[in-house]
C-alpha cells in the first residue's frame, strides 16, 4: 500500500470513528499528541481533549447524524476530505436551542 492510500485510510478511519461512532477513545491513535485544532469550541483547549469535546457536542446536538464520504484527495503526505454531514438537530448546539414543537 503506497503511502498515499495509508494516509487515505487514517482519515477515512478518523471520520469513521470519530465522527460517525463518536468513538473518541480513538484519538490518540488517531492524532499526535501535539496535534492542534484550528477550530477549536471556544473555551476548550485547541488539543486533543478539545476535539473529543467538539465530537461530544455534535453527537449530543444531533443524535442521528451521518456522514458520507464523498472524496478522498491524497498527494504526497497531504489529504483532503470531502465529506457530507446530516442529521436532526435534537439537543442544543453550540448556543442554538432545539425549538419547541420542531
């Protein structure tokens, strides 16, 4: 397996496992410890247990959700995700309420 469908695999498996199972006992297989998110939730450390709390939150917000793969682009040792995310907003997410009667 060349290096480039080995980085494929690890994020199709972080996708899968993270945020499809919301198995956050993945992570630190998954990233390195001094892996940083860019994105982090506001007042959550931007490492790896501010990830799993990003992961807890859209998994609580959004108990049915899904996600599909759409593209896998890999060069080098860079790969790019494309991916589709659903589900039914049911639970606060990140200061929206769920609205009664929805």
């Amino acid at each position: 397996m060349s290096d480039e469908d080995c980085n494929r695999a690890l994020l199709r498996c972080f996708y899968e496992e993270l945020w499809i199972k919301g198995n956050v006992e993945m992570i630190p297989e998954l990233l390195a410890e001094d892996f940083v998110d860019h994105h982090a939730l506001s007042g959550t450390p931007p490492g790896r247990e501010g990830l799993a709390a990003l992961v807890a939150t859209w998994r609580t917000a959004f108990l049915d959700m899904c996600e599909t793969c759409d593209d896998l682009i890999a060069e080098g040792d860079q790969v790019v995700g494309r991916f589709t995310m659903s589900g039914t907003h049911s639970g606060e997410f990140m200061d929206v309420p769920l609205r009664a009667g929805v």
